[in-house]
C-alpha cells in the first residue's frame, strides 16, 4: 500500500534517537502522514513511524496522542525503526502480529475447534476459550468468517454429513455422526442442503433426474443442466465433452437426460443470457452451496448490470468486510454462470481477476453489459 522511499533519514543505533536530521524533509510532506493523521489500520504493516521526543515507534494506527510533524520519520520495516534505534510503542505494540492477524489467528482457533468437537459448542464456551465476552466473541466471529458460530457450525455439519453419507454404514449413523441431535431434524433441512434426499445423495444421485443440452454460444461451448428444482448448472469452456464430465463429476448416479422440446427452448433462454446479460434470468435456480457461498451469491445477484463491485465491497455487502477472500472463493465456486453474476466482481483496483471460465470471457460479458444503453435493460427487467 505504501511503497514509497524512505523520506527521512535517521541515525544508526550508535547515535542519538532523538537527534534530527536538518536535511530530512518533513514528515508532512510524505504520503504515509495522512495515514498516520487518520489512525489507519489498512496501513499497519505497511510502515512504522518513530517519534524522536519520546524514542519509540508505532504503528500508523497507534491511539496514542498525535506527534507534531517535525519529530516524525518513517520507517519501511520494525527492523529499520530498531537499527535507527528507537524501541516498540507498549501501547500498539508494532513488533507483534498486528490485532487483525491476532483476531484471525484467534477465530481461526474457534472454527478447528467446531469442525473436530462431536457436539454441539454453545456460544459461552467458544466465548471462554477466546477469553471475550459472548457478545464480543459473537461479533469478531462474524466479522471474520461472514457467519454467526451457530451458521459456521451448521455448515461444519453440512459438510461432515456430506462425508458421513459417503462412508457410514447407513444414513441413521451418518446423521448421527455428523453431530445432528435427532434424525428429524436433520430431514427438516436434508432437501435444501443435499439438493436431494439422504439416500439419492448417497448413491451418488441416484434415481435423480438431471436433464441437460450442449449448445454454441459466441464464447464457445455451453452446458445447461436442470433438476426438478430448477437450473443447476451453466457451464462454459471450449471442449464440450469437457463440460459433461464436469456435469458427470457432480452427479455421478444421476439419470442424465438430453434435451427434449421443452429443454430446447431452455437452453435457447440461457444463452441469449449469455449474449445480452443485461436482460435478467427470471427462471427459478437451484442452487447448492454453503450457507456464506449462498450469501455471496445472492449479493452478487443483486449488482446492477453494466456495474461492477469488488471483493471487499460484497464483503461489506452481506457484513462480513474481512472475508474478502472467502467471497473470491464462494465466486470460483459458482456454477451457474452468468445467471449468478459473479463476472461483475473485481479487483479493489477495478482490474480483472480470476474467473472460472476465463478472464477473456469475463471481458467479453463486461464489455457487453457497458456497451448496452441502460434504457434497454431496464426496460428488459420490467
């Protein structure tokens, strides 16, 4: 964030701390002092400052009260400010892990601790463990990881039931094993998070119908499929056989079907979604995903054509704004290309990122969606 040169020059360890350098140029007149004025915490890592009247260094979002300009020097690395002589602030503590790596390493510690506990971890003892109040625990979880405990453990057991379906002797002891209290309740939810019945998921989809088509489209080939809940998946690439093993490798034992009448004129819907994004979807989808990727995506949904917003700003969308990296995996997760808009997420810097099928055919849509007059798609939505 902050590259620049060192602009102040200070004296080596050997010499006074204190002293100043008369041909150093002020500190005001360095980018890094409006960091320093507005206690930035995105610039801690980025550089230190030291204060020659007191001897110390801090972090450019140190609390303690603001030093005047010309007693200020900056420094790239701790190292830097150490050898210039100057010790660490006790205050900000710059030469440990900054508090947002302290908090990270912290919830990181909690989720480990659902994901291998059998039963069910209450609030209270995640909150003990961390050493915080239930409500500062609750908060932190939150803003770290985009979920609630209670939302992060049910999708820990989503995943676990997932896995025990596959390898428990019989659907009883999976759910069991997964940590569901009772059988009944894990039915309640089974459809919304298998997509399908214990049993079909088990057997691979089984006794499942998944109808499909391959089409053409001017960014190559496309794969549509839908189950009786909806489309589930939309596909791209330029080797067709490649998008049906794609298609093969999430449902294995699912009956695949191709395209009748019906399906044609689906698939004829999906790709001039392709060709003119702006003009909605208005199918029902099925979609299947954790509970923080189904978050993302419904924010992703809600980005207007011919717009783009970055990683942090859904982060900030759905209240989680230090999962910025967790919603770039929740996009390369999507499977539901264009109908899900995840080619309307960048870069903080408005640059293209990665995208599942290709950063050409990112381009392609945007540049599709921003040459097409706004009046046109709205009128296309209503």
């Amino acid at each position: 964030m902050f590259a620049l040169p060192h602009t102040t020059v200070m004296p080596s360890r050997s010499a006074d701390p204190k002293s100043a350098n008369p041909r150093a140029l002020p500190a005001s007149a360095d980018p890094r002092w409006a960091a320093l004025r507005a206690r930035d915490p995105q610039a801690d890592g980025s550089f230190v400052y030291s204060v020659r009247t007191t001897g110390v260094y801090c972090r450019p979002s140190c609390a303690a009260r603001p030093a005047r300009p010309e007693n200020v020097a900056f420094h790239a690395t701790v190292a830097d400010a150490e050898r210039a002589g100057f010790r660490a602030c006790k205050r900000c503590k710059p030469d440990q892990p900054a508090l947002v790596e302290r908090h990270a390493a912290l919830v990181a510690d909690l989720c480990r601790q659902i994901e291998s506990s059998e039963a069910a971890i209450g609030l209270q003892a995640l909150a003990e463990r961390a050493g915080l109040s239930t409500f500062h625990t609750q908060r932190l979880f939150k803003a770290v990881t985009g979920l609630t405990p209670k939302a992060y453990a049910a999708a820990a057991r989503a995943t676990r039931v997932r896995s025990e379906l596959e390898r428990a002797p019989s659907i009883t002891q999976a759910i069991y094993g997964a940590g569901y209290g009772s059988s009944a309740r894990f039915y309640e939810h089974s459809n919304a998070l298998l997509g399908m019945t214990p049993s079909q998921y088990r057997a691979g989809g089984k006794d499942q119908c998944i109808r499909f088509g391959l089409g053409r489209c001017t960014l190559g080939s496309i794969l549509v499929a839908a189950s009786e809940r909806g489309v589930c998946a939309i596909l791209l690439g330029a080797d067709a056989e490649a998008l049906v093993n794609e298609l093969e490798g999430r449902f294995p034992q699912a009956e695949r079907v191709t395209r009748d009448a019906e399906f044609e004129r689906l698939l004829a819907e999906v790709v001039a979604l392709v060709e003119q994004p702006a003009r909605g979807f208005r199918l029902p989808l099925d979609i299947r995903g954790t509970a923080f990727q189904e978050r993302v995506w419904q924010a992703l949904r809600k980005i207007p054509s011919g717009t783009t917003a970055s990683y942090s700003e859904i982060a900030q969308a759905i209240g989680a704004p230090r999962a910025a990296r967790a919603v770039a995996r929740a996009c390369a997760a999507n499977t539901l290309a264009v109908a899900i808009p995840c080619h309307r997420v960048v870069r903080g810097d408005g640059s293209l990122s990665g995208y599942r099928w290709g950063v050409e055919r990112k381009r392609a849509l945007l540049a599709r969606e921003a040459s097409e007059p706004r009046g046109d798609a709205l009128a296309r939505r209503r």
